[in-house]
C-alpha cells in the first residue's frame, strides 16, 4: 500500500491513458467489456486520488521523478538543478485532482445512456479518457513543458468531443472555435515558456521559482501567461467562445470541459503563486485578478438572464462562476505580503475561492447534466418550446432544483457557504467588490428561476405527453453529483477544514514547493 | 456540528436546517386548523379567471423570452451594446485577445506598474 | 554560421511570423485562411523555440565525434519536436471541423456560417 501511494502520481495519469488506448481493441471484443474497462480505470483513478490524498493533508507534499532509481531523487548526483520532470503534488494539486476524478466519473456514468444510440462510441470514451488524462497531467505536474503538452491534449480532446454528433451543424462550429481559442492560448503559453527557458535553461517551476529575478522578460512572460490561461478559463473579455461550447457539447462532456477550464484556473494560480510568488507586484497583480473577477461575474450573469438556450444560460453562468473564483483568490493575492491582512481576510477569501471551485464543480455539473436530461427527452435545448415537465420528469426536477438553490447561494446549500466566505472577507478588503458579487448572485437566483419556470412549471404541453424520466445510469451519474452536494452543503467546516484550507495554505507557502524540489535528494 | 467560522460570522447548516424544521412543524400545526376538505375533480380545483374562459396549456406558459420583459427594458442600451459586442464570429475572439496584449503593454511598458 | 548575417534576424523573422499570424487570423474571414494563419503561428513559436537554444559558434548537439566547442541547446529541439506533433494533430482536426462546417451551412465565411450568436 505504500509502494502504491508512492507510484500514485503517475498511476493516475497513466491509468486512464492506458485505458484511452486500449478502448478500441477491447470493443472489438465487446461492448459491455469497453464499458467495464471505461468505469474500471476512472474508478480506479479516484481510488488512487483518494489515497493520494489521505497521505498529503497530514504529510506535506508528495515529489515523484519520472526516470530516477527512486522517486524523490529530484537532483541527481554532480548536478545543481532538477533535469527531469518531476510530478510535485501539494494540497492544491490533489485538491483540484478531486474534482476532476469526480467529474470525469460521473459524466463516464452518465454517458453510458446518454450516448447509446451514438455510432463511433469507441472513440468517444477514447477521447473521454484521453480529456481525463490531459486534466490530471495538467494538475499533477510541477514542469512548464509537460503542463504545456497535457493541455494541449486535454484541449484537442475535448474540441473533438465538443464536435462528436457531427450530425448537428452547431456542433462542429462550436468544436472549431474551442479548438482555435485553445490552440492560439496554448501557443502563447509556448512562447512564455521559450522566454523563460532563454533566461535560466530550467523548465521546473520550482526550480525556476528559486532562481527567478524579475526582469522585464520575466514581465512579459507573466503577462502572456497570464492573458493565455485566462483566455482557457473563460473570462472576461476572452469569454465569448464559452457559450457557443459549452451549448453544443454532449451534456457529460460539458461538465468534463468545465472541469478542464479549472485546470487551467489551477495552473494561473500556480503561475502567480508559486512560479512568481512574491516577487510580483502583489498589489497590481491581485488588482487585474480581481478586475477580471469582477467583469467576469458581472457580464456574464446579465448576459446569462437574457439567454432561452438552456445551456448556453448555464454556460454563461459559468463564467461568472469563475469570477467568484477570481475575486476571492485575486484579494487572497492582493494582500499576500501584508501579514495582517492576510491573517484578518486575506485566507479567509482564498478558503472562499478554493471552496467555491469544488462547489462550482458539482452543481454546475449537475445542471448540465439535467439540461442534458431535458434534451435526451424533449429533442430541444430551447426554452421556449419546453414547459410542464416537472410532472413526468420527477428526479430531473429534484436535482435541478438541488443545482439551482446551491448556485444561487440560498441557504443552507454549500454554494451559500462558501459565497459567504468571499462576500464577508471580500467587504473588509473593498466593500463595493461584495455588493457587485450580491447583485451576481441575486440576478443567478432570477435566470434560474426564469428556467426553471419556462421548462419544469406550468400545465402538461400536449406535445410532451410522452415523456418519460430518463434512464438509470443517468440519473446515478446526477445522482453521484448530488450526493456531494448535500454533503458538501450538511458539513461546510468539515470541508473547508479539510480539503480548502490545506490548499490555501499550500499555495501561499511557496518556499515548502520549492524546498520539495531543491532540497530532495541527493 | 460542523461550523464555518469567521470568527465573526459563524455559520452551520444543521443547525439552519434543525430551525427550518421547527417552523415547518409550527407550521403544519397553524394549517391543521384551518378548512379540512375539499372535493377534488369537480369545479373546486379548476383555475378560475373571474368567469373568463381559460386558454389552454399551450397558450397559457409564458414564454422564456417574454418573462422579465420589464428588466430588459430597462437595461436596453447595456443590452443593445452587449449583445452587438457578443458577434459569434470567430475573428472577433482573437481581436479582443490582441486588445488585451496592447493594455498589458501599456500596463508593462509605459505605465511601468507590475 | 550567422558571420554576416547579425545575430538578431531569427528573432526578427519571429516577430514578422507572429505578427503576420495574428493579422491573419484577425481579418481573414474565409475559415481555411484563419487554420492556414495559426499554423504561420505554429510555426513562429517553433522557430523561437529553435532560435533561443543558439549559441555563438556551436555545432550540433550530439555526443559521438564531436568537434570541441560549445554546443547548441538540445533541449529546445526536443520541445519544438513535440511542439510540431502537438501542431499537426491540431491542424487535422481544425480542418476536418471546417469540413463539418461548410456541408452544414454551404460557407466556410466565419460570419456567414455561424449559427451561434449572442
């Protein structure tokens, strides 16, 4: 068992890319075989999370060297800087790794009904899995390069599952454009990483975090890097590619994509945390975060209530979603070197913003994947032909109310508790930012409500007197999701005591990061 | 009982959900003594419009872009101006990015701030 | 290698492709010229890549019969390697989509094939 929480970083990469590749040959065999093999894997990858973590929260960060004789030999002997690439997984990391083993696991679920009558189905769970894989790699990793190439992978297959049911013509315009925004972010991400490899011949962040001076180079970097991730998360103004995405997906691989956005919310915050930490210009730096946040939140909330596509609403809620995130990790940053703030609300807001990334997770994933269930039954995503499914389609209404009431922020849903958190810190930082991030959560209560009237409310239709729930596996898939939520939602402290505060504090102390690189081995 | 705590504000569901119970049991109580019984499937449970005929199912649901008409009446030019900005095409997402390399240049270069 | 030819001028054909790109990607509407313009901007990051790892007066990093000197990085080669791949797999994809775009909507236009808006 120990041998095993040793090998787990890369285990849960390789696992499901093994998986990826071998889905094809095992479908030959059997369709239930590739179903089995499909589950197996990403069930397997949320076991080894799962231990993985349980191991990190009490004994501090976990180093694994991809091609040393052991795996904390991160310097070897004779030389002064790490050379190969090392996985280097702290409480952020594994943190993030939950969320996506737990998506992934419950949109494969989900799938397996919602795809049925699909032809080409052994490439979607290949591309499912290769999207899985490209996400862990992507927050498991402590190399620029290698972050580089799993985003890559997670983008390429994630804009061709984006594009599957190529019999849909917004599909594949959808897939295009994902697949440009990612391509044109991912370069300039190359580029930054050229920039700071011509300055200090290291690719490591913890390596290049020790040896970083800040030079107008370095400046640059920041700023492409920054602009780059940015553009993946999907925020404002980078935003407008969200909608038309995350609208035409297949419903499980539209929480998939969400979960890769924070990916690379993960790995912004690892550029400016621990890859510059405090060498920046904290306050300038935390301030354009928080600007992002802001506009994020703002516009894609009014933008969200006037949408009657069900999913391209949920999606522009998403974005502001992703603003809270900002706007609570962006005062955390703004304030990281004033030790008294910091103590007073500066944690208290990145506790907030971690918080709210899991629970974003889960309850924008459940609502996806009602608004899929909608789809499955009724054939249309347009809210002005659907109303009165809430009399045969019981369980879809119950979780989507259970989605609905927790991104609000109504009580006593997790999404109040961790808004809670942001809106009494964010106050003592800058009081109007909290009144901005109530307005967004009373306008996300309105387009819900509106949604919720215009497809689950009123007297039966004629023309969906034939509707029926939708199959078992996908309400097990919602139903994985909803469990976390009310989980989630009876324990906050737990949770933040748990899972968000390690994370932050993770990812404020930079030096335990670098010291895990330079100071190991031998 | 699992307590997110501020140290100023502290908040626990259970104990939301313990209080929410408690009224809802009130509640129940005050509604017991009102009017017990109604006959169902007769004129009792159907909608009544002040005499008026009713419009069936169909016509009745309202819309999803009809409902809250009044608001985006009167936010019209922030609409009017967000919506044209939202064009769809896909030449207008990398030109915004452009736009933000210029303002972090200006940022970076001439304001000299980070 | 470079006598002659000042040191900067990779670094400048770098600027003019990235530049060029992103020109292209901005005002071209016809979808086959905006791929064609982010595989110029491919393959401007590659030749960053390539163009950082030089330095005055090496040869080619490889071990066996070398001429004593310094060598040229050989880790950037290997980064632009896997950058290429990465490039490719992303150029098959881009333009299979603009297949699927233009038998749906008989246009490869970016303005006149979108159906999304808003």
């Amino acid at each position: 068992m120990a041998n095993l929480i040793t090998h787990s970083p890369i285990l849960i990469i390789a696992i499901p890319l093994l998986a990826a590749f071998l889905t094809p040959l095992i479908d030959r065999v059997s369709k239930k075989a590739r179903d089995i093999l499909v589950i197996a894997s990403l069930a397997l990858a949320e076991f080894l999370v799962i231990i993985l973590a349980r191991d990190i929260y009490p004994n501090g960060l976990h180093i694994y060297t991809l091609g040393a004789s052991s795996p904390d030999l991160t310097i070897p002997e004779n030389y002064i800087v790490p050379v190969r690439i090392i996985l280097e997984v702290d409480s952020m990391s594994i943190f993030m790794a939950i969320i996506t083993a737990t998506v992934s696991l419950a949109a494969a679920i989900y799938s397996l009904s919602f795809m049925k009558e699909e032809t080409g189905q052994n490439r979607f769970y290949t591309l499912l899995l290769l999207l899985a894989a490209g996400m862990f790699g992507m927050e498991l990793t402590g190399d620029l390069f290698n972050l580089f190439v799993f985003l890559e992978i997670a983008s390429i297959a994630g804009a061709a599952l984006t594009a599957f049911r190529t019999r849909f013509a917004d599909a594949a315009e959808g897939g295009f454009k994902y697949i440009v925004v990612s391509s044109v972010a991912a370069l300039m991400v190359l580029f930054a990483i050229g920039i700071l490899y011509a300055q200090y011949n290291l690719l490591n962040i913890g390596a290049l975090a020790h040896v970083m001076q800040y030079t107008m180079l370095d400046k640059i970097a920041l700023a492409l890097l920054v602009i780059a991730f940015m553009m993946k998360l999907a925020g404002v103004p980078l935003h407008m590619w969200c909608p038309d995405t995350y609208s035409v997906a297949p419903a499980s691989i539209t929480i998939m994509l969400v979960a890769a956005s924070y990916a690379c919310l993960y790995a912004l915050f690892r550029t400016c945390f621990t890859l510059y930490g405090v060498c920046l210009n904290l306050v300038t730096v935390g301030w354009i975060v928080i600007i992002f946040g802001v506009l994020s939140m703002f516009i894609g909330v009014t933008m969200a209530v006037f949408q009657t596509d069900i999913k391209r609403l949920m999606a522009y809620h998403c974005i502001s979603q992703t603003g809270y995130m900002l706007l609570g990790i962006g005062v955390g940053l703004a304030v990281l070197n004033q030790p008294e703030a910091l103590s007073t609300y500066g944690i208290a807001a990145m506790d907030g913003g971690i918080f709210h990334i899991i629970n974003n997770a889960l309850y924008k994933g459940l609502l996806f994947l009602t608004a899929g269930a909608l789809f499955q039954r009724t054939g249309t995503r347009d809210l002005n032909k659907m109303g009165g499914l809430a009399h045969k389609m019981k369980w879809t209404t119950i979780f989507y109310i259970i989605g609905a009431l927790s991104i609000s922020g109504i009580p006593p849903s997790n999404g109040f508790a961790s808004k809670l958190l942001i809106y009494e810190s964010v106050y003592r930082f800058n009081p109007i930012l909290a009144i901005v991030a109530m307005i967004t959560s009373i306008l996300t209560l309105a387009s819900f409500t509106k949604a919720f009237y215009s497809a689950f409310m009123g007297a039966e239709l004629p023309e969906y007197q034939e509707v029926k729930e939708v199959p078992k596996s996908m309400i097990a898939g919602m139903a994985i999701l909803a469990a976390g939520i009310i989980f989630f939602s009876l324990f906050p402290g737990l949770v933040v005591d748990r899972l968000a505060h390690p994370a932050t504090a993770a990812l404020i102390s930079q030096g335990v990061y670098i010291n895990g690189i330079m100071g190991g081995g031998g | 009982m699992s307590i997110l705590g501020l140290g100023y504000s502290p908040w626990s569901s259970i104990f939301w959900l313990l209080a929410f119970v408690v009224v809802t049991i009130m509640a129940y109580f005050f509604r017991r003594h009102g009017q017990k019984g109604y006959k169902k499937d007769t004129a009792q449970t159907k909608i009544f419009l002040c005499g008026e005929e009713v419009p069936e199912a169909k016509q009745r649901h309202i819309r999803a872009h009809n409902v809250y008409w009044g608001f985006f009446e009167t936010m019209k030019e922030y609409y009017d101006a967000n919506i044209k900005a939202h064009t769809g095409i896909i030449n207008d997402y990398i030109i915004w990015f452009i736009v933000l390399i210029a303002i972090s240049a200006i940022i970076l270069f001439i304001v000299g701030i980070v | 290698m470079t006598q002659g030819i000042p040191f900067n001028v990779p670094f400048l054909a770098v600027a003019a492709m990235i530049g060029i790109a992103f020109y292209i990607i901005i005002s071209q509407r016809n979808l086959i010229k905006l791929v064609m313009g982010l595989s110029i901007l491919a393959s401007g990051a590659n030749l960053f890549l390539i163009t950082l790892g030089y330095r005055e007066g090496g040869v080619a990093p490889i071990y066996t019969y070398t001429p004593a000197g310094i060598m040229v990085l050989p880790v950037p080669q290997a980064l632009t390697l896997t950058s290429i791949v990465i490039a490719v797999a992303c150029l098959a994809l881009m333009l299979s989509m603009v297949i699927h775009i233009y038998r749906h909507t008989g246009s490869t236009d970016s303005e006149k094939s979108r159906i999304m808006k808003g």
